[in-house]
C-alpha cells in the first residue's frame, strides 16, 4: 500500500501527516478520508482549481492529467510544474509526498 506523507500546513495540518492507503482512490478523497479537510469547493467534479496540491514525491505515479484537468489548474494559486487537482489524481502504487499550497482562488464561494 502507498504511503502518503502531506507536509505541513497552517491550517489544515500544523504537524503534517503519514498514512497509507489503496491504490486508485482521488488522493483528495484521501486526503479527506483522513481529516485533511482540502478545499473542494466545486464537489471534486474538477470544475475548480481549489483542491490544488503539489506533488513533492512520487508525481509519476499518479494518474494521468486529462486536457481539462490542465486547463484549470492553471488558475490554481502557487501553480508548479507537480502541481495536481486532487480530485482528479488518482493515486498509484508508489508513496507520495504531498504539499497543500497555503492559498487557494477560489472562484466557486464567496471567500475568495
Ligand atoms: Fe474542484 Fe477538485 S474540487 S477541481
């Protein structure tokens, strides 16, 4: 089973976190399966860029990244060459180490 390893956060996860998990899931599905609680402001359909997360390791493991997939994280903050929409990566065999960006733009709810 893949370890996934989230870096840090601010907010979501001040200490970080380590836990495995099964291949072929959403690693925002993961991630909130796991009291991450990632934005996901469009209901993980990847109609938003707020799930964005940086994929520090293992970013070839991941599913490939379709056309429209592409086209919105381009609107995500922080944007980087592993940058993934969560909800549209799914996770592989290989661990990962994940970094949720600090910032979202949210373009979906009020806050901005
Ligand atoms: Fe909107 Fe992932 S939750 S694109």
């Amino acid at each position: 089973m893949p370890k996934v390893t989230v870096l840090p956060h601010p907010v979501l996860c001040p200490e970080g976190a380590e836990f495995e998990t099964e291949a072929g899931k959403s690693l925002c599905d993961v991630l909130l399966a796991h009291d991450i609680g990632i934005e996901h402001a469009c209901g993980q359909c990847g109609a938003c860029s707020t799930c964005h997360a940086v994929i520090r390791q293992g970013f070839d493991s991941l599913s490939e990244m379709e056309d429209r997939e592409a086209d919105m994280l381009d609107r995500a903050w922080g944007l980087e060459p592993e940058s993934r929409l969560t909800c549209q990566a799914k996770v592989g065999t290989e661990d990962l180490t994940v970094e949720i960006p600090r910032y979202t733009r949210n373009l979906v709810s009020e806050r901005g």
